[in-house]
C-alpha cells in the first residue's frame, strides 16, 4: 500500500518538551535528590555517627554529589522507562532521537554525562538541549504533544480510509 501525506513518520521536533518543563523537571528531581540525601545522612548520623566527616572539603562533596545525582537519575530513569518524578509530574518522557524507548545503557550513559559539571547551563537556549541529551542521542518529549499528534496522524488515516471507501463505492 502506498503511504499517503496522511501516513508519515512523528515530527519529534514538535514533541520536544520546552525549557519550562525541563526546568521543572530539574527543581523536583533536585529536591527529591536532596530529601533523599538528607534522610540518608540522618540515617547514618544515627547508626554510625563516626561515618560523617568533621570537615567537608567543597569540591569534593560537589563532585560526589554530582556523581549521585546523576547515578539516581541513572537508576529511575533506567527503572521507569525515561520518567523520572520531575517528568511524571510534568508529563515527559526521555526517549532516543528516533521516538524508541531508552535502553538501559543508554540511560546510563545519558545520566553519567549529567555528573559533567555546568551541564544544568548546557540547558539553556532554544531548543533546550543539553549535553545529556545530545551526547547520548536522546531527547525529553512532552507526552502531551506526542499524543495529540498521534490522535491527529489517526484522524488523517481514519479520513483517508472513509474516502477510499465512498470512492470506491462511487465507482460500482
């Protein structure tokens, strides 16, 4: 069957999520990392107090938390299939450049570069691409978007399959 303008591939382009919502998406996964962090160094304040520095040397707790954060995301990521809480929340998704699901070792890789410090700044611009996302070929889109495209695409091809009927029908 000969595909039709109706019948074409999603323009992921349009299905981008905006910096607004990726920005949203950075606040909640943050403070979620935060509480996370906190919980887990009153847990360990707790049972084993000799655990926790007397000193904090700053660069070093920024790199680790990098490091943790970015290996959080890693594993929801990887877990719920591109959602994090700040995408569901936000209704969107990290998916590869082609609209697949993310793999697992693409959602590591793509959370690994997160740990790149100043990788929060690559975000800013239109259209909001970051290095996590460029450099692992993958891309944040607002569901919303995808599935009124979709609905549209359906529309269209519904349409086109009802004229070919009375068409066809026209000719008998």
């Amino acid at each position: 069957m000969e595909q039709t303008h109706f019948q074409r591939e999603l323009d992921l382009e349009y299905c981008r999520a905006g910096m607004g919502k990726r920005f949203a998406n950075y606040i909640v996964d943050t403070l979620v990392f935060y509480i996370l962090i906190i919980m887990l160094g009153m847990a360990i304040g707790i049972l084993r107090p000799e655990l926790i520095p007397n000193e904090s040397d700053g660069v070093m707790s920024n790199i680790i938390s990098l490091i943790c954060y970015g290996l959080m995301m890693f594993v929801i990521e990887a877990a719920c299939h591109g959602k994090s809480l700040g995408k569901l929340i936000t209704k969107t998704k990290a998916v590869n450049v082609d609209g697949s699901e993310i793999t697992f070792q693409k959602a590591f890789v793509r959370n690994i570069i997160r740990c790149i410090p100043f990788n929060a700044l690559s975000a800013f611009g239109t259209p909001c691409n970051p290095w996590h996302d460029a450099w692992s070929h993958t891309i944040v889109i607002d569901e919303r978007k995808l599935d009124l495209q979709l609905r549209k695409d359906a529309f269209f091809s519904e349409l086109n399959v009802q004229n070919q009927t009375v068409a066809n029908e026209a000719l008998e």
